[in-house]
C-alpha cells in the first residue's frame, strides 16, 4: 500500500494538514503519541475514527520510507 492510500491532504481539512485517509486526525498525532510513551491502543481508544489496521499500515510504510536504501 502507498502512502497516497493511507493518509491525504486537503487544504479544506485541517488546512491541509495530512490526515489518515478518511479522518480529521492528523498523522503526526499518532507519532506524537508513540514519542510521549503512549500505546497504540491509547492513541486507538483517543481516536476511534482511526483503525488498528490504518494505523499499522501508515507505521509500517514509514518504517520502509526510512529504512529502505536511497534510489540511487
């Protein structure tokens, strides 16, 4: 899955802030969360409107963004 299935940016939504994909809450709010030694289920149970399964995806595409070799 592509980030552009994951998480959107609209500038009527949050002013463009990018959000999960059919929400208002913003991703940076789930890094946030993790930084500040929250769970991700307390950051689940904060926003509801996230799932468990929207939330892994976004982490683990993040976790390839990162950790994969630059395009040379």
């Amino acid at each position: 899955m592509s980030a552009s299935d994951l998480i959107t940016t609209d500038p009527e939504i949050l002013g463009g802030v990018p959000v999960f994909k059919g929400t208002r809450v913003p991703v940076k709010t789930l890094f946030e969360y993790l930084e500040n030694g929250y769970s991700l289920d307390e950051f689940l149970e904060c926003f509801p409107s996230v799932t468990r399964d929207l939330a892994g995806e976004v982490l683990e595409c993040s976790e390839q963004a990162l950790l994969s070799p630059a395009a040379s």
